[in-house]
C-alpha cells in the first residue's frame, strides 16, 4: 500500500493510540494530540461533517475543564482569536474556496495570516493548526446556530464583495481581509 496523507495520519493516530496505552500516568498533551487527530480525521473521511462534532466538543470541554491549568503561552503579543473574528475568517475560506481553492489549502492561507498578525488559533499556534480553523469552519457551517458568530459570518460574506469587487480573491488570499484595519485600508485604496 502507497503512503498517502491519510496512512500518515493513521499510523500517527496508532502510534499515539500505543503511547497513551504504555503511559504509566496520563499525559494530557498525548491525549488532546491523539483526540484531535481522530476528530479531524472523521471530520475530513466520515460520510457527513457533523460526524466529528461531539469530538471536538470534547476536547473543547477538556481544555476549559475546572481545575486546567491555561496552556503556556509561548508568544508576546499575542491576540486571541474570538468567535466573531473566526466567523470572518471563515467567510474569507469561503471566499478562496468559491475561487478554485481546495478547503484544505485555503485554510492553510488564512491560518498563514493569522500566524503573522499574532492570532492565537484554537488548540494551535503553528502552522498545522490550519485544521483547527477548518474544524471550526465546519462546524459553524454545518450547525448554522443563530448566534453572533452566525450573524457576523453572513454578514461579513455579504459585504466582501461589496468592497473588493472583482479582485476580491486575489485580495483574499494575499492580503488578511478579516482583520478591519485591512479592510479600512483597502477602502481607503480604492
């Protein structure tokens, strides 16, 4: 059998799955790794997104769980990134996808922004936790709860074209549209 993406991601699922086993006490960071990869895997191969979602709940209520302490931060001046600002990250994906790229890639590009302006990314901070921002996509997306997440996603969508017109892909993708001060300056272009 050919290496693919997903037997990489099932031998590292295997290999964790054999870590936690051997673990003569429970290893939290080992634990969320091996959780997390089971959840994007179902979500990226399961016949329906939603399929993944009491997963990633759970890993959300394990990091929020009383008595957790915060993870380290590792960087300075660091923002973090909230609900409404994920939402326009994720009408910004919809945007790159609707113009040819694949969800993956387009995740990756935003998540690339938000790496440089500081944005600290749920459960990640580095560059592979694009999947966490597609994670938080999907479900936004698939559960469409009425909400100020849902409310500024739509609205957001609604608006990116009004204020890039045609090139609001090629602006997508270079430059990081969800952050306003972005957008003040691209208006003030144009």
């Amino acid at each position: 059998m050919a290496d693919t993406p997903d037997n990489d991601v099932l031998v590292r699922i295997e290999t964790l799955a054999g870590q936690i086993a051997r673990a003569k006490s429970p290893n939290p960071a080992l634990q969320r790794e091996y959780l997390e990869l089971v959840g994007h895997f179902l979500a990226d191969h399961g016949s329906h997104q939603s399929i993944a979602f009491p997963l990633l709940d759970i890993i959300e209520l394990l990091e929020h769980a009383p008595g957790t302490p915060p993870p380290p931060e590792r960087r300075t001046g660091v923002t973090e990134a909230g609900d409404e600002l994920l939402a326009k990250v994720a009408a910004v994906i919809d945007v790159l996808v609707s113009s040819g790229y694949s969800s993956d890639h387009a995740c990756q590009v935003v998540t690339r922004q938000l790496i440089a302006r500081n944005v600290q990314i749920p459960a990640g901070g580095d560059a592979r936790a694009w999947r966490n921002i597609q994670a938080w996509r999907h479900k936004l997306i698939n559960s469409k709860k009425e909400g100020v997440a849902w409310r500024v996603y739509s609205e957001f969508k609604d608006e990116l074209p009004k204020i890039y017109g045609t090139r609001l892909a090629e602006v997508a993708a270079r430059d990081a549209i969800w952050d306003r001060r972005a957008k003040r300056a691209a208006s003030a272009g144009a």
